[in-house]
C-alpha cells in the first residue's frame, strides 16, 4: 500500500525536528517523520547553544525549560604556558560580546534539546514521528515535479522487515552525515581532512585546576585543551589536541586520559569517570548540491560537515530546518507559490559556505601554539578567540536578496543597526496598553505570522499620528497587502501583523487617537487587541531601552521594518513608503479569494 503525504522528513535531529515544529505550527498535518532509531535520542553528542538557538527557542516559547536546565557559559578563561614548567591564566573575558544578544550561549546535551523540540511539536498539532525505519531510497520524477500539487517524490523505507513506500510533494534530507537522501541523489561531498586528530570525552574530574567550571583554552608545551562545564554542575566536556600522525582507529581512553594530565601539569588531574568519548580527524566538507528539483532538500550535515569544537554543527542543522519549515508551511497553506523554496538554496548555501571556511581558520586557530616557534603570543590568541565570538555565538548570518529579502530596496541608514538580511537584534521597550517592559523580539513569536514594524516617531509631534492614520488608510485597502493576502475569514492579522513603537512619554499619549487598525477585533471573543503598541520610554522597574538609539533611527523621522516568520529583516524603508511594504509582498505572496483559498 502506498502512502501519500504533503512532506516526509527523513531524520529526527535537529534540522528535521525544527522543520517539523514549523509544520505543526502552521498545523500541516500531512507529515511523516522517518526515524532509524527505535526511539527518541537518549544521549546526544552535540552539546553548545548558540545564542542564536537560544533566541529561536525563546520564539519557539520554549527557551525557559532550555534555559533552567542547561549550564551558561559566561565567561571564558586562557592559559598559557609561564616559562617555569607551568601554566598562568593570561586573561577571562566575557564568551559572548555584551549586546549582542540577549540571550546566552549555553551548554545542553542534544537529547534534551531535541526533546523541547518534541514536546513543543506535540502540543502544537500532535505530530509524532515514526520510529524504526530505515530509509532504502529516494526518487524524484522530474518532469512530475513541475506539477506544484504532485506527490512526484518516491521514498522507500523499511521496518521490521517490509518495505514501506511513501510518496510525497516533498522530502527532507535530515539523516546526518552518512545521508541516504544525498546517496541516492548522486551527490558528493566535497572537500578534504588535515591531519589534525582530536579527542573528546566527557568526564567527571578531580583536579586542582581552579577554572574547571569556566570555560577554558589551555595552550601549554604539550599541547591544547578546550575545557566545556557541562549541566549539572560536575561533567565536564575536554577537547584534547593529539599529536600530528595519530591513527584514530588506535586511541584508546586511556591515551586521552594520559595526554589531558600532561597538558593540564603542574595541576593534578583525575577522572573519578568518563561518560563519554570519542577521537576524530579534522575535516570540512560541503556537499556538491543540497537540493533536487525544488522538491528534496539536504539540511545539516547531511550537506556540510566541520570540527565540533566551536559547537555550530547542532545549532547550524537547527537553523537549516528553521529556514525551510516556515516557507514550507507558508507554501501548503497556499500563502506562497513553491518558488519561495529557492531561497533556502540561496540563504542556507552560503551559511553553509561560510560555515566551512570559518571551521577551517577556527580548527587551525585553536592548533597553534603560544610559543616563540610559532610567533603567536597569548594575547593574540585570545584576540582571536574573541573576535570569532559573534560566528560562534550564531550571529552572522547575512541572507542576500531575493523575493523575501530587498536590501537594494531598502534605505538602511533610516534603521543603521537594523540589518536587512539579518537577524532583528533585540531592545527592550514598554507595552502601551499595561506598561510591561519587555524585550521587543518577545512580539516576534513564531507563529508563521509577518510583522510590519512601523518605528512613529515621537508621541510629542502631532504629525506622528497623522502619519500612522495614513498607513492604517493604505494597510485596510483592498489593494493594499494586509487585505489582498489574508483570507476574509481569518483575523485580520493572521498572516501580517502591524507593530507600532513610539518614542517619548507614553503617559502623554491615550489609546483612543492610534488608528484602530493598530488595535483590531481579533481572536475566539472578538476582543480588540491592544498588544500591538509599544513605546520606547523609561519603565517603571527595568529603566530605559533606548530602542531608538540601538537601532539606530532618529525619532524625528522614524523608520518602516518588515520582518519574515523566522525573525530575519526583510526590508527597511521611510515611515511614510506605504507602497514599498505591499512591493515585498508582491513579490513572493499569493493574493486569498473570498472563500479563503487560493
């Protein structure tokens, strides 16, 4: 019997569990993930959040648990040797540059992370996955696939012995490095491995050394080591240099035992037990194509593949399956035309580029010696170090133009800290209608939903109300986009949400003058909801954001920000181009009938 389904997730890591939360989100229920595993991951090797994944978790309303749960790397230490036979600490800076994030790395097994992602997937539309099958082959009939409705997709698993078929409209290659979706493509990973050999184990130590719980690089004569506090307060992650020429095959625990102790001498060193371990050759690899026909798409490191020392290969997989998902949901709620896909081509390729070319110079960094031979003081290397934070930290995605994103159609200097392409970066500001102080990315859930930010301008300038009526006028046309592209019987806000932030004293500003399209009937009770205005203004117990100076826009002016599902900028314009925010959605949205189809 064959099996038809809008999408087949081959995998349940990271990249296809995020996917497949979008999906719930925006309650595809024609889904089906393929696991190999009997069940859910019990122990994960991947272990480093970026504050980036943070971020998505908090839109995902899942970062609290995350967060209670994991160890917070705060701050970083570097040891070097002291010309005596022993080690010094050179300097602690701060892991993740202050400002750049509001959320902090922090450090989780992958198990765990992957269960918030499952939990918050089941309660969203009760999606499951289905454990236990193996992935055989992949097919796509190309002359098929032209046909957006067809299911020209061909997948056959196995379970318990019986093959299975499974035709889809599309598939995701989520099945790691030694992909079946990649295989039976014909693609190739491309690329090379250095003769650099690391170990890795988790351990519970005793030791002297005084910074076993700060995260720490440890240069010494006989080599690096890269300390990891783990959750829990004990475990504790060593990356251990091995000698050039070691055969991996051939390391044994003890030799990684023996190699940390000599390392970390004069301090005593330990291992009451060890978890967990593990030795590997260095090596970057991208795949030679990563999508097939617009219908199968290879995400983490079914496609790229890097060292895991600078933790990227969990949050970077998690963030492929966070570009696709949405666009997939936008797509089967016929909200886009499938062409919208090409741009996780065009985004998650050159991440992907990218990724690669920062693990090789990052991989050579952490090999380097703080010696007279190498000419490469303490100092520069923690330098270094430093100055990797923002990649590490997963902030430096730039994603180029396309149907989604205009940086040609922007005016970036009225929003200089805004970058389109980019992340939105967060400020705190206060919510009009209670006085709440909050962070303005909280208002970015992810709820499949657009946001329209329109940056007024101060309270104090008559002209600023006047303004936000002559938007509100354009935004409740019918040939504007809210109304062309929102089906009549949905709220008015489901797929594109205005967001009002003012500067000045909101105590001089009432709720009455704000257009009431800036607060709409909405929702089961039909209640006007007043959430969507903001003011950048002091607040009662957390002081002042300062929004309109971190983002750099001058509230004499004011600025237009529009932002996708996934919290990326899409386009930055004048507060008073009404034309221009209808242009972007022009471009990729298909217009709703009046039977709410497309």
């Amino acid at each position: 019997m064959v099996q038809y389904v809008d999408v087949l997730i081959c995998g349940s890591g990271s990249a296809g569990l995020c996917a497949a939360l979008w999906l719930s989100i925006y309650n595809i229920k024609s889904v089906k993930i393929l696991e190999r595993r009997s069940g859910p991951m019990k122990m994960g090797q991947a272990d480093g959040v970026q504050c980036r994944t943070v971020e998505v978790f908090e839109s995902f309303g899942i970062s609290e648990e995350l967060l209670r749960e994991a160890y917070h790397v705060l701050e970083v230490a570097f040891w070097s040797p002291d010309g005596k036979g022993g080690l010094y600490r050179t300097r602690r800076t701060a892991d993740t540059q202050p400002g750049l994030s509001h959320q902090p790395h922090v450090i989780l097994n992958q198990a765990r992370i992957n269960g918030l992602l499952l939990e918050a997937m089941r309660r969203a539309n009760g999606q499951e996955v289905d454990y236990g099958y193996a992935v055989k082959s992949v097919d796509v009939d190309s002359d098929l696939a032209k046909d957006p409705d067809s299911y020209c997709t061909t997948v056959i698993a196995e379970r318990d012995g019986k093959e299975e078929i499974i035709k889809a409209k599309y598939v995701l290659g989520c099945d790691g490095a030694h992909s079946v979706v990649r295989r039976s493509l014909g693609f190739q990973m491309l690329g090379d491995t250095t003769d650099a050999v690391w170990g890795v184990m988790d351990i519970y130590p005793r030791t002297d050394f005084p910074d076993i719980r700060r995260k720490s690089t440890i240069h010494s004569e006989s080599g690096t080591i890269l300390v990891i506090p783990r959750e829990g307060g004990s475990l504790v992650r060593f990356y251990i240099e091995m000698p050039i020429g070691t055969n991996v095959k051939e390391v044994k625990l003890e030799d990684l035992h023996k190699k940390a102790q000599q390392i970390f001498s004069p301090f005593s060193m330990e291992f009451a037990e060890s978890y967990w371990w593990s030795c590997y050759c260095i090596g970057q690899r991208l795949a030679d194509h990563f999508t097939k026909d617009n219908r199968v798409f290879l995400t983490g490191d079914a496609f790229h593949t890097h060292s895991p020392k600078a933790g990227l290969g969990m949050n970077t997989s998690l963030q492929d399956g966070h570009n696709i998902g949405w666009k997939l949901g936008t797509i089967l709620q016929g909200r886009s035309t499938p062409e919208l896909l090409k741009t996780y081509t065009l985004e998650r390729g050159k991440t992907a580029a990218d990724l690669i070319e920062f693990d090789r110079y990052f991989s050579k960094l952490m090999s380097l010696k703080a010696s007279k031979e190498t000419k490469v003081t303490p100092e520069e290397f923690s330098q270094g170090f430093i100055k990797s934070g923002r990649y590490t930290a997963g902030l430096t995605a730039t994603y180029e133009d396309s149907s989604i994103t205009s940086a040609d159609g922007s005016n970036q200097d009225l929003a200089q800290q805004i970058v389109v392409g980019m992340r939105f970066p967060n400020a705190q500001v206060v919510r009009f209608c209670d006085a709440k102080a909050m962070p303005l990315v909280q208002k970015l859930r992810a709820d499949g939903r657009w946001r329209v930010l329109f940056f007024a301008g101060k309270i104090s300038q008559p002209v600023t109300l006047a303004r936000l009526e002559k938007i509100a006028q354009y935004l409740d046309s019918t040939h504007g986009p809210i109304r062309k592209y929102t089906s009549p019987k949905a709220d008015i806000d489901s797929f594109i949400e205005p967001v009002v932030i003012f500067f000045g004293e909101r105590v001089k500003l009432e709720q009455e003058p704000i257009p009431q399209f800036f607060w709409p009937v909405t929702g089961k009770w039909k209640m006007r909801d007043l959430h969507k205005t903001f003011v950048d203004d002091e607040s009662y117990n957390s002081g002042h954001g300062h929004a309109y100076e971190k983002y750099g826009i001058d509230p004499e002016v004011g600025a237009t920000v529009i932002v996708r599902p996934d919290q990326y900028v899409s386009k930055v314009l004048p507060i008073d181009d009404t034309e221009g925010i209808g242009a972007l959605f022009d471009a990729f949205a298909v217009p709703q009938t009046q039977n709410g189809s497309t």
